[in-house]
C-alpha cells in the first residue's frame, strides 16, 4: 500500500469523507467563478 492510499483508507475510517461527492468538485468550480467575477468587477 503506497503512503497516499494509506492517507485515503485513513480518511475515510475517520468519516471524513461523509460529504456527498458532488461537493468535492463543486467547491473548486465555485472559487473558480468568484475569482472570475472578481477579475470582471476590477
């Protein structure tokens, strides 16, 4: 098992991983949009 999918199967022993996924790729998408709007409003 490689250091990363330690880190992984421990997260998710933790329950930390009990946000919906969407949610993952979502967050992302939306400091992407305020930081687009930031520009536009500068």
């Amino acid at each position: 098992m490689s250091p990363v999918d330690r880190l992984q199967f421990k997260h998710r022993l933790t329950g930390a991983d009990f946000h919906p996924k969407p949610r993952h790729w979502l967050t992302p998408l939306l400091i992407a949009l305020c930081v687009v709007a930031g520009m536009c409003l500068l």
